[in-house]
C-alpha cells in the first residue's frame, strides 16, 4: 500500500507522540516551584539550628558565669555557632544585611546610633563574643549579657525571616553576592579576627552555596549543558582547595579566584538569564539606582560598581560634554579669587590627581590648608568625601572648596557671575543643560559638570586588574605574593576592601568606613605624638562623638604609587615607611595612646621579603592608562579687554 | 480513520500539556505575542493628583539682611499662615531648614525661609508673590533673621497655631556643649555667652547664658516680617519636635524626641499671649489606670537673689531632660515623639518607635520585681510611667499578654531584650476625658516572636506602616478629613521593606479617612506623588483644602534635579477626587450591625466563621455588607449585586454604604459561597460615570470543625469558584490595584518582558513608565494566565 499522507500523519504523530512520551517519563525530578520550596524550608531549618546552637551558647554562658561551666565547651559552641550562622549567611545577609550586622555579626566597635537621637551603642553580636570567649581572661558575666542579646537578636531575627518569599532571583543574587562576600570578607578573615577560622568558614559558605545551585543543575544542563558541568566543576574545585589548604597564611587567595571564585561568578550570572529569571532591572524602581551592576561578569570588572550610584548625577545625563565642561572648570582659576589656582593645582594630572605635598599649599603661600591632598582617580566610588567625611555627595564637596578661605575664598554668586561673562561657557553650559533655559549657569550644572569630569576619571587599570580579568597572562610572583598577605596576613583587606581596595564594605559597596589608626604627627620616633587632627569627629555636627576623633575615611589603594606622601597628614614619604607603621600596630602599636584605636595594635610580624612584596603588589594597581589625562590645551574666553583672558590653564600655583 | 488522528492528536496534546504542566514555572516568559490578551482592555487614566515644585534648597536663593544667599537645605516642616481680611494672596509659607550648617549671610545654625502665595485663577497653581518686607528686603523668599534672639539650629518639626497661624519653630536635637554647635566652625561660630533681651518673659530677660543653653526651645517668628520673635523659655527646654496650638489660641501641647520623650501643654493665662500661664507634663497613674497632667514650673525666678540658681538653664529650672521622670507623679514615657497634629479638638501626634530593644526605659523605670541599682536624679528615683495605650499596643503584637495583668506586661516590656518597637504607632489624647490612647499601629508586624504571621514565605504585606514622623490634616472642599502621615524608617531591616536587592525602600505618604473607626494600616491610602526614595517631612494644607503642600527632605536615593535636592512642592487636586468618584477602589466587610468591633476587610476566597461575630440575640438583618471605598468621597453611588445560595443587589447611595445580607425565606442567613460585585458611579444612583466593578468571593461558614480557619484564605477548603483575576486602576496614584495577591509580569507594546513584581496588591506605573519607550500601552499578564492590555489615557 502506498504511504498516504494519512499515513504520514500517523507515522509523524507516533513519533511526536513517542517523543513527548519519552520527555514525559524521563519528567524533570523538580519543577522551579518545588525548587525555592526546597530552598525555603533549608534555609528556615538552618534558622531554627543557628538559635538553637545560640541558645545552647547562652547556657553555656549561664553556666559559666554561675562558676559551673569551663571555657573549653563554651569556646566549641561558639564555634558551632559560627558555623550555624555561615551556612544561611548567604541568604540572611541578602534579605536583611542590616539586622544582621547590627545585632549579629557586626564589627565588634562601637557604633552612633542611626536614628536622630544619635547616641552610642556598644557592640553586640558574634565578633565581639569572639573576644570576649577567646581572650586570655574571659570575663564570665560580660559573657552572659552578649550571649543573652545574641540570643534574643537570634529569636527575633528567626521569626522576622520566616515572612520573607523566595523568588529564584533571589537565590542567584544572593549566590553572587556571598562569592564576593567569600572572597572579600571571609578569606581574609574578615569576621574571625581572633580565631581566624576565615578558610573554614568560607568553606561552610560555599558549601551552602553549591547546595542550591545544584537544585538547578537539570534546568541549567537542558538550557546548556557546557554551563552546568563547569558550575559543577568549579563549586566542587574550589570545595577541594578550601579543604586542602586550611593554612590562613599560605592560602593562595589569587589562584582561588582567578580558578574558582571568578568562573562561578560569572557562571551564575549565565545560568540566572540562561533559565529566564527575572533580573534586578526588571523588579526595580525604573529610577532607583542599585551600586552593583549584575551584569558584570567578573569581580574586577571595571563596570561592577555603578558609579552613579553614588553621585546625584544620572546616567542618561553623563556624556562627553559634560566631562568636557567639567574639565575645563577643573583645570579653570577662574573658580578662585584672585584667579590663580585650580582645582588641579592641588590635584595635578601628572601625580595621579594629588601634589606631592604633604599637605597643600594654602591661598595666598599663607602655610598650608588642613590635610594632604587625596587622589582624584577613582575618587567616586565612595560614599562620603572628605578625609572626615562631611560631605555626602561628590557634588556636595566642591561647596566646601569654593567657600574655604584657604583654598578658593569664593561663593557661588560670584562664581555664576563670572562663567556667565563668557559666551562660550554660556554655550557650552546652554547645550549641556538645555533644561535651564536662559539661566543654566546654576549651583547644580556647575557642580554636576565638575562631578562629571570626577566620574571619568574612575578606571580600574591597572596590570592586577588586567591579570584577574584574564586579558593579561603573567603577573610577577612578588606581585602575587603580595596579593596573598595584603588579603590575608598583612589584613590590609580587612579595611581596604577588594576590588576598591578603599573603605567600602563589600558585598554591596554602598557604604565608606573610616578607621582610627594612630596616625602620628612625625616621622622620627623620638618626637612623635599622636597627630592632633579630630578627623570624622570635626565632620559632620551629627557624627561629633568619641568614637570618632582621629578618625578617617579609608582612602583607596590604587595609584599609591604616585600619591606620596601618604596619610591624612602626609607624614610618611615612602611606602616602607606605611607598611613600618602598620607592621608594628599603628599608633597604639608604637606606644602612643590612641582611644577607640580600629586598626588592631599588635604587630604583624611582616619580614623583609613580605614588605616588599606586598609593595610590588600595591605597586600592581597603578593604572596603565594614566597618560590620557591631559589639561585642556586653553580655557573658554571673555570678551576682549577683560582680565579673565589672562588666566593660565591650571593656574599659577 | 479520523477518529482514530484526533484520538491520537488529543492524547498528544494531553500528554504534551502534562510535559508542559511539569515545565510550568513561576518564571515568565521573556516574550509574548501582543497580539494575543484578553478582549477586555483596561483604562489607566491619570491620577487627578499633580505636582508643582515651589522652592528648591540650595539651587533658589533667599534675601538676607546681608544680601541674597543660596537657600540653605534639609526642609522639614512647612507651616502656613492664612492671610487675613485686607491681606493679598492667600497665606505665607514657612519652611524649617533642620542642619546647622554655617552661613556668612543667612546666619549659623539652622533657620528657615519664608514666601507668600496666591492662587492663580487659571491654572489653579499656586504664585510665589513678590514682596517687600518692613526691613526692605525685597524679592520672593526670604530667610528668617534669627539674630535677635541668638540664632538657631536644628528646626525640624515646629506648630502653626490653629486659631491664627502663628509659627512656631521647633530646635529639636538636644546640645549640651558648646563645642557641639560650634562643629568645627562648620556649625554656630560665635559662640559668645547670649545675653536674653526683648522676650518679654519676666524673669528671663537680661540673664546671661551659655550660648548651647539658648538651644532646644520653640521660637515664635513672624512669616509677614520673616523674622523670629522670641524664643519660648518658659515652655521649657528640651529636644522639642512637634506640638500645635489648639484654636482657643491659649492651649499648647508639644512632643519631645527622646527616649523616653515627654508630652507636654501650656495653657497661656490670655489668648494669644504666650509669655505667661500654666505648664504641666503628661503624667500616668498606673494604679489607677488613667492619666493625668502634672504642673511644672519652668521658671528661673525661684531663687532670685541666687544668680548661680537662676543661671543654671542647662540642668536647672529650665531644662526638662529626663527630670519629670521622677518621683510618685512621674511622667508617662514615650518613645521618640514626632509631630503632633489637631482636628475636631483632639490631639494626634507619632510616636516613632525605636529599633534594638528598650532598655533605657528600663534606666528610668523602677523595676519592681527585680529592683535594680539606678542613679538617682536630683535625689529622686526615676519612675517613668507606662501607659495603657502601650499595653494595648503590645497586646496587638503579642498576644500572648492578653492573658496577663498590665503589670505584668509593664514588667515584661522593660524587661531586657523583650520588645523591639521597630514599627511606632500613632497616638491621640482626647481633652474631654484626659486620657491618651492608641490611634492607630504600625504595622503588620510580619513574624514576630509570637508568630503573629507565621506563615512561612507569607511575603511582604500590601500595606506596611512604620516608623510615622509628619503628621497632619487635609479637609477638602466637600468637606472630608484625611489625616495625613509622613514615615521616615528608621531601618530597613525586619521586614519594613520588601525582600530581595533593589527593593522599595521608599517612606511612604499616607492618608487615612478620619470617619473610619478602628482605623488599622489596611485602611492607610497611599498618596504615590513623592520623589523616588525621599523622606517627606513636612505635609500641610492650603487653607482651601485643594493643595497639599509637600516637604521632600534631602533624599538619599538620587533622582533628577530638582528631585535629588530638598524641595518644598505642592500636590494639587484634592478637590478633584470627588470629580472622579467612579474611580474609587471598593472594599468589603462583613460586620454585625450591633457590635462595634473592628472587622478585617474581606480578601478574595476568604472563609468568615459566623460563631466570631458576638452571640445574643439578634436578627439576621444585623448580617451587612459593608462597602468601604478608597478614597472615601461623599459622592456618586455604588451597585452591589449578591450571588450565592441567596442572591440580591441594592443601589447605594450614601456614604457608609451598607447592605443587608440577602436572607433565606424563614428570614435567616445562609452558609455557603458568595459572589459580591460592587460597581461604583460617579452620579448618584447609577448615573454618570462608571467605574470598574471588583468581585469579592468569600464562603460563610459555621465553621464547627476544629480545622476550619477562621477569616482568611482556607486553603483546605476546595471551592467551586475559579479565580477571577482583576485589574482596576487606583485613584490617587498612578497604579493598578489586583483582586488577588499576584505575581505579573509588564510587558511593552511589542511584547518584550520589561519588568515582574512578585505577590503584590497593585503596581505604580511610574515604577517602569520608563521602560515603555514613550508608549501609553502594555500588558500586565499574571503567573499562568493571559495577559491584560493596560491604555494609560489622559
């Protein structure tokens, strides 16, 4: 019988048939629904473990303080503890960072308060249990009153999370988040500066991590296979080294993320869009600005962090016109009073954006002004500026320039009426700033235009950058090397955070600490006082309190190779000097007496090779790119006749 | 043959829809053909509510005595002043500037700026007058001098005297050095010793005092010469925020921020004249119950022969800090008093709450079962009183203190580490009776420790109050009240914002209908005109009851200029929402006629148990449907329609809408399945405008078996009704509210996933308005079900 298209159809529906058969018994084992259940109730049953673990560590504290318990037991449920808490970091810093680093495993220093009746409150939580429980005289009763909150934190904090949905979304961001979170924070042992069980505990995390992942790991292999066996791969790897390699010294941080960390960071990210999730940009507010962009795949991207989170400039608004226009202000004297400085004669192109003094020259050759000069380069990835931290926006900190009697000695009525004399600063900031109309010469274009140009000069650069970007093979062993103690031994990346490597607290880089550090007024070891200057304390009016003198804002660390003298005040001249001062404990470590001293007084037991290698490392972060900033080769023009044309670019000093 | 194909074909197809049904996820689709929605098309039109920037700090600028100056920032509170009989415009606006920053020209410390407007007859926008003031300045805004009375610093909240409109300016945050005004020389520069003159209080004048001492009271100033007058020494010195003048232009209450806070009252011996009369604080006897007012003197005549007494304004008789916490008449404690309101004569103001726990109230509280060692002041114990209106608010959030005395619960609340007030509440003391009570809750209070929403992964809530600051009233012409609530969280943390990176952390603006009793959150109107992530401080009324002037204080989230400034704005319109009444969004309860009870509002597929509603006798006609809409507008009229084992309908037209339950023949009503429809209008019965009906279904039960919940989606109970899924525009924002908790996904006029919200009541257009390219279309389609094509019109 000759085939009919009858028959055809038969023929094709079986197979069809025989196929969807096939795809309905080999059915997937979980479908998405069933997956976050999973993932929720884990995560609840982790909750109700890490309050048991604490209440267990609350009884041992009661018993020891009634004379009846031993330090031993007390010490090993602390850890149990610990351990509880780093297998649901990953989600309970995602769904309340907040809660977490006020009550249960925040910096153990004091903190002001937030809310307007500002006030002191003493650390609480797990750090400062830490200690308390390892120190060589535990105090019994101090023991029970931290143990007793931590508990009560504990309890409330359980019950507030039960409210909280999960979305798949959510389990890929938080994912993400820890990988920097682990690498940032807990390898260099971040949150165990006693115990220094950062290895461990990183294990713990990343363990929790592949746990959900790998609910995935069918959907992710029918989407692209290639994808889910790396991420299989990697989390398994890196599970390997961080059990094999349990030494905090000798862990090998760089090879750990360059072969690990990064691959998975960027991995999540393609399963997360390979499954179709929802991203961040599409459950925001269309205005709202968030400091991470998810969408880079690699932790020193150069666009991880979104600069404009930062500034109040939008990023619709950032083009090279208004840099252009910033540049010209910057490099234009005409923003002081007698027309003879910039904003580059303190913050010079050719010193990576600083001058080489140790504090700069004040107006007028009348000594200098406070502090030395910070450099421009990266400067907006902060999130208060200023050396004491009183300004809150980088358009806010041009203000204070304008208004110093020792820098600028202007104001900004002054300031529009001149730029308005210029036709062709008038046109520029009309094209600029079309939505002034007829007045666009105002305190927001001016300070916007200067931002802008601030915001272009943020670039990470540098051959560490272009190595861990993989757009680079090599990279010298001591630079290596150095990597390794900066995160870890030499704790420097306990307060210079990587990939900033300044004050912002990973994962989310939203917020700029300051530490106090002891930072003496002179060099020589025989005259040496503690440096007078308040810092944050003489900041802002609301940040006035005891916890703050001396005080400064973490600036960053790349560059330093050209920005000497080094410190608030510019007291150390040299790297080696820096790297003296913190291998013996800063100020505190010197002798001086330091109240609230952050920076831990103990020396840090750093040879000869190891100094120096951890100079070729920060020698690593100067970015390759510093030739193309160049001053403008001449600065709008007056009317003929006026005085303003004789203005030099930059400025006369 | 053919029989045998489709056989085939529709087992393929059931098999296929059962592979299908295994890859149904909660995830949704990148795309969708937009050619392919429902038939019905929804109409998002325009909220009747708009905005107009009025002042921006630091870009206008002011006229100083010393020339004109930027304007300095921070807004805060907004007072207004209604012009009189023979005065143009309509009134002068007095906006707080709360940071002490230092100014060559305006003055150190704080300040405020002062401007006039009128109502333009076109527009309907408000003018900002040119004016020439006594001095001679001359211009459109003007700051306030504050040098004859030493300066100020710190203004955050403040009054506006209800009989007249006097201004007040509130000096909240409490210095007590002068090193911490001076801030560097960032802050108040002179610091030189204040020599008091021309405050008309006896007693005052000619004392030398530190100049920190001449901080922290209320300072009267004069909007028509944009000058301060005095400061108010004999209301006491303290970290004021807000208070009000009652209209008798002789009664005075004021809010202090501090923990524990004060609530204080000076009644003047003369209207109008505040220099002299009787002050009191708010105290509570905690055997009796009740409270009661407790006169203090703040007088520095006590000792006049002793100058060192009379001198002593820091902790002397003129400072109040934590000194009426002492003693048998010890103050009632408050934690964070805000900004204190006043309407149909009794008083309202916030209380903020506190994150962390409350163990400064245990310093001022006597423990009583365990007595604690506490240090003395002045020679007296503290005693800080704990009133029933914070027991009734412990009771809400933990239940489980229902069944202990109000001892046990003071016990209990200042016992270490028990009670986090993260969410604050609102307050209200009513003069008739003395007596202050709980107004309204913060809230919900998503997991507490007593589970008062245990529901695992239950999601964030629809509506979520916390942490109130403003507080005002807003009449519109036809004569409706809204209180309105101004939040400023003080965390982010337990669950005051919704989960995940990125979230909403907006403070929300609120309005509440003052004619609804037993107001909870659920009854909270959301106002959506505020800039993305700005703390809204200051909310007062046009004197016409048409626009709501807005304070925006300097947002931490970044928007476009001016947006990212502190501004002063208006939103226009309240007159207009009765236009518009065919737009209001319904909502339902069930309630017993006879019992005053406060009922939740009916969710979709809720089962009601009849055994809750109170026993006794009563008729079947005490069962009523009653609709509450939002907004509450004294207009148009609604069409109920009833279907379920006894079906009816009604035409409604007045306010307070009720209806009868359909009753069976034997006059009785009947357990089962209901469907409601309520269709409003915007005329009366049935006429004008209609609205879009919304469909409630809930089931009427006995509810006898022990496994049958009561109000609330049962899901054990199987119903016979699908679900209906409904859009219908919101009102007063430009947002779509759903019938059903959802998860939905936006998509663009071509189809293309431009955003997913996840189990949420409603949507803001403005949250991805952005997105859609400029087009006024797009599709809303919810987690397994068609989408629904949305038209933004005019």
């Amino acid at each position: 019988m000759k085939p009919t298209v009858t028959h055809w159809l038969i023929i094709s529906l079986l197979l069809a048939f025989g196929l969807t058969f096939t795809a309905f018994t080999h059915k997937p084992s979980k479908t998405y629904e069933s997956i976050t259940d999973n993932i929720r109730l884990s995560y609840n049953q982790g909750l109700e473990s890490f309050y048991q673990e604490v209440k267990d560590l609350q009884a041992e504290a009661d018993k020891l303080a009634e004379g009846k318990g031993d330090v031993e037991n007390i010490q090993k449920q602390f850890l149990q503890s610990r351990d509880a808490f780093k297998k649901i970091e990953y989600l309970a810093t995602y769904y309340d960072d907040e809660f977490v680093t006020l009550f249960i495993n925040g910096a153990p220093l004091p903190k002001v308060t937030q809310d307007d009746n500002r006030s002191i409150s003493q650390p609480v939580g797990l750090q400062i249990l830490e200690e308390n429980i390892f120190s060589d005289e535990p105090d019994a009763k101090e023991i029970q009153i931290l143990s007793k909150e931590l508990s009560a934190s504990v309890r409330d904090f359980l019950f507030s999370q039960k409210v909280p949905a999960l979305y798949d979304r959510f389990v890929f961001e938080a994912a993400r988040f820890e990988l920097i979170r682990i690498f940032s924070l807990g390898l260099t042992g971040f949150d165990t500066p006693v115990t220094l069980r950062g290895i461990e505990e990183s294990h713990i995390a990343m363990q929790a991590l592949k746990d959900a992942i790998s609910l995935y790991d069918e959907l992710i292999s029918s989407r692209n296979e290639n994808l889910a066996k790396r991420i299989r791969k990697n989390f398994d790897g890196a599970l390997n080294y961080l059990e094999e390699n349990q030494d905090f010294d000798s862990f090998d941080r760089l090879h750990f993320l360059t072969t690990y960390l990064n691959p998975l960071y960027r991995d999540l990210l393609k399963a997360h869009k390979a499954l179709g999730i929802e991203t961040i940009d599409e459950t925001a507010h269309a205005r709202e600005k968030f400091s991470i962009n998810y969408d880079a795949e690699n932790i020193f991207s150069k666009d991880l962090i979104n600069k404009f989170y930062y500034t109040e400039q939008l990023e619709e608004q950032y083009d090279d016109e208004v840099v252009e226009l910033g540049k010209l202000l910057f490099f234009d004297p005409i923003l002081s009073d007698k027309l003879e400085r910039s904003c580059a004669s303190c913050h010079q192109p050719d010193r990576a954006f600083t001058d080489g003094q140790k504090k700069s020259l004040a107006r007028g050759f009348d000594g200098t002004v406070d502090r030395n000069s910070p450099t421009l380069l990266n400067a907006v990835y902060s999130s208060r500026y200023f050396y004491d931290l009183r300004a809150e926006r980088l358009e806010k900190q041009i203000h204070h320039v304008l208004f110093n009697d020792k820098e600028f000695n202007m104001n900004f009525f002054q300031v529009f009426n001149r730029l308005s004399k210029s036709p062709e600063y008038a046109e520029r900031f009309r094209n600029v700033f079309p939505q002034f109309g007829t007045n666009p010469i105002n305190r927001y274009s001016v300070a916007t235009a200067l931002s802008s140009y601030i915001i272009s000069l943020g670039s990470w650069e540098s051959e560490f950058d272009q190595y861990v970007r993989e757009e680079k093979d090599e990279i010298a062993d001591e630079v290596k090397r150095g990597f390794n103690l900066f995160m870890g031994k030499a704790g420097c990346g306990t307060c210079h955070f990587a990939p900033t490597f300044n004050g912002l607290v990973p994962p989310l880089y939203q917020e700029n600490e300051s530490e106090i550090l002891g930072v003496p007024d002179s060099k020589d070891p025989a005259k040496m006082q503690l440096d007078s200057d308040p810092g944050r304390y003489k900041g802002l009016l609301q940040e006035q309190f005891e916890i703050y003198m001396h005080s400064f804002k973490t600036v960053t660390i790349r560059n330093i190779e050209k920005t000497a003298p080094y410190m608030h005040n510019g007291v150390y001249d040299k790297l080696e000097e820096v790297m003296d001062f913190y291998n013996k404990g800063g100020g505190e470590g010197m002798g001086l007496e330091v109240p609230y001293q952050t920076l831990p007084p103990d020396p840090l037991g750093l040879n000869d090779q190891e100094i120096s290698d951890l100079i070729a490392f920060m020698k690593s972060l100067t970015n390759t790119d510093l030739h193309r900033h160049t001053k403008p080769e001449k600065l709008p023009s007056f009317p003929e006749g006026s005085e303003f044309n004789k203005r030099v670019v930059g400025g006369i000093y | 043959m053919n029989k045998v194909i489709i056989l085939l074909l529709s087992v393929m197809f059931a098999v296929t829809a059962a592979t299908a049904q295994t890859d149904v996820t909660k995830l949704f689709p990148e795309s969708i053909d937009p050619g392919n929605y429902l038939a019905d098309t929804v109409l998002l039109p325009q909220s009747p509510l708009s905005m107009q920037i009025l002042f921006i700090g630091g870009h206008d600028s002011v006229e100083t005595r010393r020339g004109k100056a930027l304007a300095k920032q921070w807004h805060d509170f907004i007072g207004f002043t209604p012009a009189q009989a023979g005065e143009t415009g309509m009134g002068w606006v007095s906006v707080n500037h709360e940071r002490i920053v230092a100014d060559d020209k305006i003055g150190d410390g704080g300040g405020m700026t002062t401007f006039k407007v009128e109502r333009d007859p076109a527009t309907g926008l408000l003018n900002i007058m040119n004016q020439t003031l006594a001095d001679g300045r001359s211009g459109k805004f003007f700051n306030v001098n504050f040098d004859n009375v030493g300066e100020t610093g710190m203004n955050c909240a403040g009054i506006t005297s209800l009989y007249d409109g006097r201004i007040w300016t509130a000096e909240e945050w409490f210095r007590t050095s002068v090193s911490s005004i001076y801030a560097g020389g960032n802050g108040v520069r002179d610091t030189a010793d204040w020599v008091i003159s021309g405050s008309g209080f006896p007693g005052f004048d000619g004392d030398t005092i530190k100049k920190v001492d001449n901080f922290n009271y209320m300072v009267e100033i004069d909007p028509r010469t944009s000058e301060a007058i005095r400061k108010q020494y004999n209301w006491g010195r303290g970290g004021w925020e807000g208070g009000v003048v009652m209209g008798d232009n002789k009664t005075v209450y004021l809010g202090e921020d501090a923990r524990p806070g004060l609530f204080t009252r000076f009644i003047a011996d003369t209207p109008g004249d505040f220099t002299k009369g009787t002050y009191s604080y708010y105290a509570y006897d905690e055997v009796l119950e009740q409270g009661y007012w407790q006169d203090y003197e703040i007088n520095n005549i006590e000792d006049a022969a002793n100058l060192s007494t009379r001198n002593s304004y820091t902790d002397g008789a003129v400072t109040l800090q934590g000194k009426p916490f002492t003693g048998d008449t010890a103050a009632a404690m408050f934690i964070r008093n805000e900004w204190v309101a006043a309407h149909n004569g009794r008083v309202y103001w916030t209380e903020t709450g506190n994150d962390g726990f409350w163990n400064e109230f245990t310093d001022y509280r006597l423990h009583k079962s365990s007595p604690v060692s506490i240090a003395d002041y002045n020679g007296n114990n503290y005693n800080g009183k704990i009133g029933n209106w914070l027991i009734e608010a412990a009771r809400m959030r933990f239940p489980a203190l229902n069944a202990v005395s109000n001892d046990s619960v003071r016990e209990w609340l200042t016992a270490d580490q028990n009670f986090r007030d993260s969410h604050g509440r609102i307050l209200c003391y009513d003069p008739t009776t003395s007596q202050v009570s709980l107004f309204l809750e913060g809230g919900p209070y998503p997991g507490d420790a007593n589970g008062t929403s245990a529901a695992l992964g239950a999601g964030y809530p629809d509506k979520h109050f916390s942490n109130p600051d403003g507080l005002n009233f807003l009449t519109t012409p036809q004569g409706k009240t809204y209180m309105i609530i101004c939040e400023d969280l003080n965390g982010r943390s337990y669950n005051r914002v919704p989960a995940g990176a990125q979230s909403n952390s907006t403070c929300e603006l609120w309005a509440l209908d003052m004619d609804v009793p037993f107001p909870g959150v659920e009854d909270l109107i959301r106002i959506g005109q505020v800039p993305l992530g700005a703390e809204v401080t200051g909310a007062q009324q046009t004197p016409d009851g048409k626009t709501l002037l807005v304070n925006s204080q300097h947002p931490r989230t970044t928007n476009p200029f001016p947006f990212n400034n502190s501004l002063t704005y208006a939103i226009h319109g309240w007159d207009k929402l009765a236009e518009v009444a065919e737009r209001r969004v319904a909502k339902l309860q069930l309630i017993d006629r006879n019992d005053v009870t406060a009922r939740p509002y009916v969710n979709y597929g809720d089962t009601i148990c009849l055994a809750d509603f109170n026993q006794g006798p009563r008729t079947s006609r005490d069962w009523v449907l009653k609709v509450v809409m939002e907004p509450q507008i004294i207009q148009g009229s609604l069409d109920i329609q009833v279907s379920g084992p006894v079906s009816g309908s009604r035409t409604e037209n007045y306010f307070n809408y009720l209806m009868e339950m359909p009753l069976d023949a034997s006059g009785n009503v009947v357990t089962g399945t209901y469907t409601v429809t309520i269709t409003p209008y915007s005329g009366r019965n049935l006429s004008g405008t209609q609205g879009v009906a919304r469909t409630f279904v809930f089931t009427l039960s006995n509810c006898g078996s022990s496994n049958v919940m009561r109000q609330g989606v049962n899901p054990a109970i199987e119903t016979s009704v699908e679900e209906v899924f409904q859009v219908y525009p919101n009102p007063t924002a430009d947002a779509l509210n759903f019938n059903v908790k959802s998860s939905v996904a936006i998509y663009n006029e071509m189809g293309q996933r431009v955003a997913v919200y996840r189990d949420v009541n409603n949507i803001n257009v403005n949250d991805f308005r952005s997105k859609l390219a400029g087009k006024n279309v797009f599709f809303v389609k919810p987690e397994g079900r068609e989408a629904v094509k949305v038209v933004l019109t005019k």
